[in-house]
C-alpha cells in the first residue's frame, strides 16, 4: 500500500488523490505574491497536528516576519522549528567583501554544517525551504548546484524528511534544473485577479491534471478541484418525482426522472421560479433533501414569495429537508461553488437542486466561461441521480418563442416553458413541455395560474391557434369549429 501523507489542504491532498509520497522532495514554483510561503506553512503544520517534528529553513524572508505574517491568517507556527539563514542587518553594516574568495567558497561550508546541526538536533519528519533558489548563489556555477542540490536533497529524505522547497521561477533565475531534481511539481499561477495550482509531475503517484482555483484569507489557503464528473457517477434508478400537480403531471407523464436535467423557460414573473418550487416540496413529502442556490432573490425574499402562494419552504427549512443558499454577486470562483454542491450533495443528501437562475449563475460567478462550469456541475448532479431545475428567462414577454438565451437547451433532459398569453385583452399564463428524453409527454399546453391557494393548470388548450406567438386565436372565431 502507497505510503501517503496529507499536505495540510483538503482541496490539494483531492487533486494529488490522497497526498505526497513519504520520503520524497516535492517543488513548490510560483512567482510573487502566489501564496508559496503559505502553502509551506500548511504542510508543516500539518506534520505539527500529528506529533511530527518539523523544520522552516528560510534563506530570503526572516523568521520573525514569517511569524508576524502567519499570524494575521490565523496560523500559529508556536511549534514550527525554524532555521533561519536569512541575511541579518549585520551583514550590511559590516560591508563584507570577498577579494581572494567567492562567496561560494566562504559560505558553503559554515551554511552547510548550519543545517547538518538542525537536522540532526531536531530529526524532522517535514522540513520547508523556502527557498531553493537562494542556494544558487552558493555554487560556483550550474553543474556545482545540481550536484550539491541532489545531495541535499538526498541527505534529507534519508534522514526521514518528506521535502517540501520552492523556487522563484522567474526569466532571470530559472528552474529547470530543479524541476529534473524534484520527485513532483507543484505550480502556482496568478492571472487576471485569480489563483490556480496545478500539478505537472508525480512520481510514482497519480494527479487530476488541469488548473485548479485557490484562495488566501483567514485560515490560510482553501483549493477548489476542478470538478470532473464522470468520476463522480453513482448508479441509481430513473424513477419519477410527481410535481403534486395532477395536470402538470400529465403533461409530464408522471413527473420528472431521477438524474434529469430540467429547464423551466420563461419571460420574467410567469412564474419559473414557483413552479420550480412544487417538485421540492413534493421530495420533501416523500422524505427528501433539496437545496436552492439563489443568484438574484434574497432568502427573505423566496420565503415571503413562497408564502403568498402556499408552498410551505419555511416548513421544510426547519423540518430539514431544505436548503437556501444565496450567491452575492461575484463572491465565488465557480470551483468554490461545485464545492459547495458537492458537500449539499454527498453530505447532505440533497436528492432535487434548483439554480436560480442561469443568467444570475452566469452574472455572480467570477469566470469568464461560466456556461462550461454550469456544464460540469449539472452533469454531476446527473451522475449522481440528483433533478436538476434550472429556471432561464427570456427577453421577450409575447411573440418569437425561444427555450433559452445562453445557448445550452443541448443540457437539458427536459424542457418546460411558460409564457403569457393575450386572451381577449387579458393578460394569462400558459404551460407545456417541449422536450422529455426519457419518455412521452403531453403535445399541448394549459392555462397555468398562481394563487394564494397555490399553482392551478386547466384543461388543454385545444381551441387556440397561434399560441406560441403570444397571440392566440380562437378557433371557433374563424368559422372553423
């Protein structure tokens, strides 16, 4: 069985499948400002939780500013061992000159025996160099600092260290060489205002490939894993939740299929929303777990709604079958989000998820492709066995009939539709399904009404024409009846 140890971060031990192998020297690379320090910092402490001892040598920034700084995210090194071989004041008020030696040759040696010292004093299980690049400056040329890397490194994980070291990885002091030298590498990325890591070497481990969000902030670094589906699948059955509706559940024939993903299009007001609604309170009848993630109305809101209509959310909320979570606007990188999907999921059980809505998902989350996250998500959702509603609205109130504006009715299992009707100069609602992969459903609409008392469908509407134009005709006003 492969020995592996925890890197102190949940997000990354899920993208390195496990950990870091025992024994073994690790690469953290990344420019300023990309987190390395902290990351650092979480491995150790990580070794500390366990009764491990570790060991901080830092060569660039001194220990008591590492200390300050780990502080304010909430982080206590109060039982981290530090080796400090960072420049002291000293150095520069002494105008120390080398004119017969390098400095590689008067350094090494007293550097060296510095860390043999600690090593042997402390025995530790973790040690962090931070970092690596420093030691380049004390070899005489390239092929010297491979060679007295390697040996290092070597003497290290002998010793029973798991090695974690970072490098600058800038244009003026490259890599490369460390890169050959390092058992995996781990890369941190800042573009446009957002973090990532990834992982592009592990020997003798396995990874998720691909780029992965993280944040800094209080607590020190949380990773979201890029979230791939297909190895999220479950075997379940396609069997059907009732809408509570008999007339909805004809035009459905039945409800609504175990891992299906649902569209509910409409103009604004005609009701997506509330008609979303009746199948989490028929799962909650029958014992389920829903959650709703809100992008535009406000918790109060959707409760004060729901009550005017008799759907009872306040009920189930306190009942615990249902959950309401509402996104501030760009708050959340869409890895944060499937996070949080997944634990409602895994967790929670949630069985029936609303995202309300697509164009308030596509506004509030911080990507610049948010309609392939939305993909990822709905599709675990579906490998799960988890409904999927997703309400979408519509510019146009009457007239040309569209599913959805962003492109991604290729999603849907199925797709109901709402929309208003001018009927003899009165303004009503109409309801039909356009799509049902699983089975057949019902080719005409209904009057759809919202009450006080709750959702009402009438009978067919089998003597319009013109219905979808938003402009219907009566039949039997043509002469045709």
């Amino acid at each position: 069985m492969v020995n592996l140890i925890s890197t102190g971060i949940a997000g990354l031990d899920e993208i390195l499948k496990g950990g870091l192998l025992k024994n073994r020297a690790y690469l953290l690379r990344g420019g300023p400002g990309t987190g390395k320090t902290t990351f650092g910092l979480h491995f150790l402490l990580e070794g500390v939780k366990r009764g491990e001892p570790v060991l901080f040598i830092t060569l660039g920034e001194p220990k008591k500013q590492i200390i300050t700084n780990a502080s304010i995210l909430g982080l206590n090194l109060e039982n981290v061992n530090f080796l400090d071989l960072s420049p002291s004041p000293e150095f520069f008020a002494q105008v120390e000159s080398y004119d017969i030696f390098s400095p590689a040759d008067v350094e090494r040696e007293p550097v060296t025996q510095t860390i043999i010292n600690a090593i042997e004093d402390i025995h530790p299980k973790r040690v962090f160099i931070d970092s690596m690049t420093q030691f380049r400056y004390l070899a005489p040329d390239s092929y010297q600092f491979r060679k007295q890397v390697l040996s290092f490194i070597r003497y290290l994980t002998e010793n029973g260290a798991t090695v974690l070291f970072t490098s600058e990885a800038s244009a003026e002091a490259p890599d490369d060489d460390l890169m050959f030298l390092a058992d995996g590498i781990i890369n941190l990325i800042a573009k446009d205002n957002l973090r990532y890591v990834s992982v592009s070497k592990l020997r003798g481990g396995d990874f998720v490939p691909g780029l992965h969000s993280y944040i800094i902030g209080q607590g020190g670094i949380k990773v979201y894993p890029r979230l791939i589906p297909e190895t999220f699948e479950v075997e379940f059955k396609y069997e059907k939740l009732s809408s509570g509706i008999p007339e909805i559940d004809e035009l459905l024939k039945g409800g609504l299929e175990r891992g299906t993903i649902t569209i509910v299009s409409g103009p604004s007001g005609v009701g997506k929303s509330t008609l979303s609604t009746i199948f989490l309170k028929e799962a909650a009848g029958r014992g389920e777990n829903s959650v709703i993630y809100s992008f535009e109305e406000t918790v109060d809101k959707i409760l004060t709604r729901s009550d005017g209509v008799n759907i009872p959310l306040r009920a189930m909320i306190e009942s615990g079958r249902l959950k309401i979570r509402y996104i501030e606007p760009l708050t959340m990188l869409p890895e944060e989000f499937a996070n949080m999907v997944r634990k409602d999921v895994e967790e929670f059980g949630a069985r029936v998820v609303m995202i309300d809505s697509i164009s308030g998902f596509e506004v509030s989350i911080k990507s610049d492709n948010p309609r392939e996250h939305l993909h990822a998500i709905c599709r675990y959702l579906s490998h799960r066995g988890v409904i999927v509603l997703l309400p979408t609205e519509i510019s146009e109130i009457t007239g040309t009939f569209k599913v959805t504006e962003h492109h991604i009715s290729y999603l849907a299992d199925n797709i109901i539709y709402l929309r208003y009707l001018e009927i003899k100069g009165q303004l009503k609602r109409a309801i039909g399904v356009l799509k049902k992969r699983m089975s057949d459903f019902e080719k005409t609409l209904r009057e759809f009404e919202i009450t006080k008392y709750g959702i009402k469908v009438g009978e067919p509407l089998t003597n319009l024409r013109g219905i979808l134009s938003g402009t219907p005709v009566f039949i039997k006003e043509q002469g045709e009846m």
